[in-house]
C-alpha cells in the first residue's frame, strides 16, 4: 500500500510489519520533501514515525481518541489521517496547520500548540467516557521534555489515582526538547535507559548466550522472548518513580521496532487502570543530518535536502531582534556578574545560546517550566541578582500568577524580555504574542516598554538590567531588525516613560509603539500625499505613558490614532484611551492593531494585510474613519 492511498488509519489495520516499514519510509520521504521546500518541524516527526504507526495499528480511530502533546511531532498523524493530498501546504495560508487543530480533522482530538497539556486532556476525556458509560481506549503521547512542565506532573499525579480510570500514555524519549533537556527527571529517565538491567539485556544477554556449548545462533527467537521476560521483571526498579504514582509501567521498548511496539501497545491495551510506556526513539530518525544535529534540525526554513544547508536569502538581512539581545545581554554580564539569564527550555531561540556559551554560570536553563522559571527570578531578585527572563510572549503566558503574586506585588526587580511579540506567522493561534501589552499593563508595579528597531533595544537592555525600583518587561518581534545601526558598547538607559517625537504635523497625533513605529512614521508619510500632516510619536512605553508629552499634543491637535502590534483590547491603545479620559482631554481615538479575533498561520506579511496594517491600509482607514483627518484631508484638496 502507498502512503497516498490512505485516507483513514484504521486502514493500517493488518497490514504487515513489511508493509508498514514501506509506508514508514514513505513517510520520511514525504515529511523530509516537504519540511526542506517549506519549513517546519523536522526532527520531532520523523523520530515517531514507526511510533505512530505502531499505536495506530492498534486502535480503532472512528471511536478511540489520541491527543499528541505539543503538535511537533505530528505531522506523520497528519499524513496517516487524510491530509497526504495537501501536505504541501504546510504552515501556510490556509493550508495544513504546523500543530494539530480540531477545526482541521476529526482525527486530531486536542489541539495543542504549547507543551504539557496532553496527559490533562487524554485524563478528561477519559473521565468524560466513563461518566457517560461508553467504552474507547483514550492515549496521550508526550515528549520526555515536555514531562519537565509542571502542569504534566499534575496530571500523573491525578491519573495515578483513579486506578479503575483506563488511561495510556505514551512517553517517548528522546532526550530531547528543542534543546538537550535539563533536570532531575530527564536525568532518571536517561537512567532507565542506561540502568544495568536493560544494558544487560540489550548488550550483554545475547553476547553470553551465543558462546554458551552447543547454543550459538540457534536461539534467536526464545532469546526474545526471555529478554521481554527480564524486562517485565526489572520494572519495579527502573519503573519504580512511575509505578509508585500509580501507573502500570512498560519499558522501555525500541522506538524503532515496529514488531516490539505493536506487542507493548496490544498488551499495553488489555492492563486496566493508568499505563505509562516509555519508548525511546531518536529525534530526526531516518536523515542523519538531523540526528547528527538534533538542537539546529529541530525546526528548518527550507533547505536543500542533500547537504541540510538552509537555502539562500535573496537579499541579506539585519541580525534578528534575538541575535541582538542575546549579544548585547552577553556583554551587559560579563561587566555585572549579577546578571544572570534564565529560558524555559528555549536557549537558542532566545539567544541566550550565546550567553551559555560566553558565560555559562550567568546562564540557568529550568526546562519546560515558565512558573517556575519566573518565581526562580523572584527569588534570585530578592538576594541582589539582576536576572533576565527571557521568554516568548505566548510562553509567558504560563505564568500569568507567578507574575502578579511572585514578582509584582512584591514589586521584585525581575527584567522580563518577551521574544516573538506580536505576529509570529506560520506557527497560527498558540503562537501569535498578541496579548502580552494587555494582560501585563494591568499589573501594579509593572514598567512596560518596546523598542522601535534593534538600536533602541541594546538601550532598553540596559534600562532594564538598571531599573532596581521594581520588575520591568521588555517586547520585541521575531525575525530581522531593520537595520539600524547597532553599537558594541557605551550604551544609554532610556529615562522611564519619556517618549520621543518623530515627526511634527499640525493636523493629527499618531502614536506607535514598538514593532509599529517605523510603520506609523510610513503611514504618515501616505497621509501627507493627502494633505494630512502627522505628528509621530515613539511611545517606548506602554506603561507608564508618557502623558506630560502626549496629553498637551493630544489637546493640541485634536484626533489621535494609536498603531500596535497586539490585540487592541486592553492594549497600548486602551492605556492611551484612558488616559485621555482620566485627563479629561475630550479628543477623537481610532486605534489601530489587532482585533478580537484569532490569526491562523500564514506569513507575518499575509496577516498584517489581512488584519489592514500595512501602512497604505492604516492611513486608508486614517481616512475613512477619523472624520478629523478626512476634514483635513479634503480641506487641504479644495
């Protein structure tokens, strides 16, 4: 059978372990053709390709529910499951989503684009089931990685006590997470591995078999079945943290071994009560660039398959907003030992890569565990240490209380630096940063400001690392900076919530912020060709605003527009609003950014089009809807 006949996976259903490698290398052929034209996930999907497979052939789709963690790993689900056809369209507008979205197929039962959430969902459903009577097999499949989030050590610790509560999960271990993963638990299940009795039974049983008198070769077959015997006897010791939780436990078993993963899930099926079988896999499987380079082959922008070289960019571009952070951090540490960087499993995308290799005791990586990665900062701050919390904007959301209850009402100097603010692009709805403006700038205590290029973020850098008078958060876009020219030392802190003015006009009062300055300044300048000057502002911060230049302007000028990149409830443009009123300056205030909707995947560029942000589209509506600015416009016509 080839991979483009199927269409639904219950097909895979007595199809032999031969055919089912056919189809495995099909898999990797279609995931590996179609990552390198596009970009994506690589390395996750094609170590579980013969899980997946495995899992699948003992399942009955049409009833029961599988919930994969995260969505990286995925994408061979998504090519068993119908979408074979349109895998091209991979992470692009309207086309295959990169995570799994129920909007999409029947056969992705959870989505998730965020770790740690598989075990709690799989629990749900399973507790839905028996309340209702009915009777399904509900797995969940997470990454060794992903275990290190608190929220999936809740969720064993809950399913370990509902013993009659039929629940599989399926551990599969790479011993990695994008990164290398840190920690307690990655260590005990490296030592499941590496425990001496399954070194014994993978390295040694056979080798002492073989020269026993008269044995030689001739014992293959019974040899298997003792040393699946051996591993059931040594559970209780490399299994004993899981099986004291609660869980049946099975492993670890070769997750590459169709033959021995189809046996383990088919027994796995018939254990009442909570299973947990570890499978250890090999992340990138099948394409020895990516195994050899597990961290770089984690996720790719289209690349030539033969040399796994990145293709070229037509034209050069500035160092991304990252590459600069983590520089200049780097050099900001090695002046002041008491700074210190922390990442929530995300060093290279963050840039602080280059802090752990520079300085590595100023650099603390906590695993998938963004709660406890901002009350470890809380707790450094409160000894006199300066630390960095570099996050992504999506991510932080994670710990929304440690913020509040750990840092702010403690008024703690932690620095929060939010990568990938604002429209993030093919990665879809949990990855847009849309919401960090609106769910920090409620916060007491909290300073809130974003650079306008990657210049004026080595000085908010220092601003931050020098601001002791309480905690201060940071945003910045993903990708290239426009090439402003960077400095390696000597930079200046920004006085706390001073803007600066751009550009002068008489005739309407836009304020940018952020990643939208350099498109308001543009906007401006299409709405002169009209005959509408603007005056254009450089908030710098969303809290505090900087209300004794704002204010007299905004009197002044009479109309007001506000122009950023997150979602305009309770956003940067909300802060300016309420100001207004507080001041009681009665002027008109059209805010300009992301409404109160979802944006799917599609590039950063086909989404500012379709939310109307390019700077044509922002000063057409400038014009429409800001009656002030069409009387200009058309006063300045007549």
């Amino acid at each position: 059978m080839h991979l483009s006949e199927l269409t639904h996976p219950n097909q895979l259903h007595g199809l032999s372990i031969h055919q089912l490698e056919q189809v495995a290398r099909q898999i990797r052929e279609k995931h590996l053709e179609t990552v390198a034209a596009s970009g994506g996930h690589l390395g996750p999907g094609l170590g579980v390709v013969e899980l997946t497979l495995a899992l699948y052939q003992t399942l009955d789709l049409d009833r029961d529910k599988v919930v994969w963690d995260v969505g990286h790993q995925a994408y061979p689900h998504k090519l068993l499951t119908g979408r074979y056809h349109n895998f091209h369209t991979l992470r692009q507008r309207d086309g295959v989503a990169g995570y799994l979205k129920r909007s999409e197929s029947r056969f992705d039962h959870f989505g998730a684009g965020h770790a740690s959430t598989s075990i709690s969902a799989a629990l749900g459903m399973a507790l839905a089931r028996d309340l209702k009577g009915e009777d399904y097999k509900v797995a969940a499949i997470i990454g060794d990685g992903a275990m290190t989030g608190g929220m999936a050590l809740e969720a064993i610790n809950h399913a370990g006590h509902m013993p009659h509560t039929n629940l599989l999960v399926v551990l599969n271990d790479n011993e990695m997470s994008i990164s290398p993963n840190v920690g307690a638990i990655p260590r005990y299940l490296n030592k499941i591995r590496l425990s001496p009795p399954m070194q014994f039974l993978t390295d040694n049983l056979e080798e002492q078999f073989k020269h026993l008198p008269f044995v030689g070769e001739s014992l293959s077959p019974e040899l298997s079945r003792v040393k699946e015997g051996m591993k059931r006897l040594a559970v209780p010791k490399v299994g004993a943290v899981f099986e004291e939780l609660g869980f049946t436990y099975m492993g670890p078993v070769d997750g590459h071994n169709l033959e021995e993963l189809i046996a383990s899930f088919k027994e796995a099926h018939k254990i009442p009560g909570p299973v947990l079988v570890h499978v250890a896999t090999v992340k990138g499987k099948g394409y020895a660039i990516a195994e050899a380079d597990q961290v770089g082959y984690h996720a790719q922008s289209p690349f030539d398959l033969a040399s796994g070289k990145a293709k070229p960019s037509n034209k050069p571009k500035p160092p991304s907003y990252s590459k600069v952070f983590g520089n200049t951090l780097t050099k900001l540490a090695e002046d002041n030992p008491r700074v210190v960087g922390i990442t929530a499993a995300m060093a290279t995308g963050t840039g602080l890569d280059i802090l752990a290799k520079k300085l590595p005791q100023q650099y603390i990586d906590v695993g998938i565990a963004e709660q406890h990665a901002i009350t470890l900062a809380a707790g450094m701050a409160t000894e006199g240490m300066r630390p960095v919390a570099a996050i992504y904007s999506t991510f932080l959301q994670r710990g929304f209380d440690q913020i509040i209850h750990d840092v702010c009402i403690q008024k703690l100097p932690v620095f929060f630096c939010l990568d990938r603010a604002g429209i993030v692009g093919a990665d879809g709805p949990t990855h847009q940063g849309m919401y960090d403006i609106a769910y920090l700038r409620c916060i007491p205590n909290l300073v809130l400001m974003a650079p306008k290029d990657e210049a004026e973020l080595q000085r908010m850098l220092v601003t931050g690392i020098e601001h002791t008078d309480g905690p201060i958060a940071m945003r910045y876009p993903r990708g290239s900076g426009v090439g402003a020219p960077l400095m390696e030392e000597g930079w200046e802190p920004l006085p706390i919530g001073k803007a600066e003015v751009l550009r002068q006009g008489d005739d309407l009062l836009i304020l940018g912020y952020g990643s939208m300055v350099y498109p308001a300044l543009q906007t401006a300048e299409i709405l002169s060709e009209h005959g509408v000057e603007a005056t254009v502002i450089n908030a710098r911060f969303a809290k505090p605003i900087d209300e004794e230049m704002i204010l007299p302007l905004a009197q002044r000028i009479g109309k007001v527009v506000t122009i950023e990149e997150g979602c305009i409830v309770g956003g940067f443009g909300s802060g300016v609003a309420e100001a207004l009123l507080d001041a009681q300056v009665s002027v008109s205030v059209l805010r300009l950014g992301v409404p109160d909707v979802l944006v799917d995947h599609a590039t950063p560029d086909q989404s500012k089009i379709e939310l109307g942000l390019t700077p044509s589209q922002m000063a057409e509506t400038i014009l429409a809807k800001h009656p002030a600015a069409t009387a200009a416009a058309t006063a300045s016509l007549s």
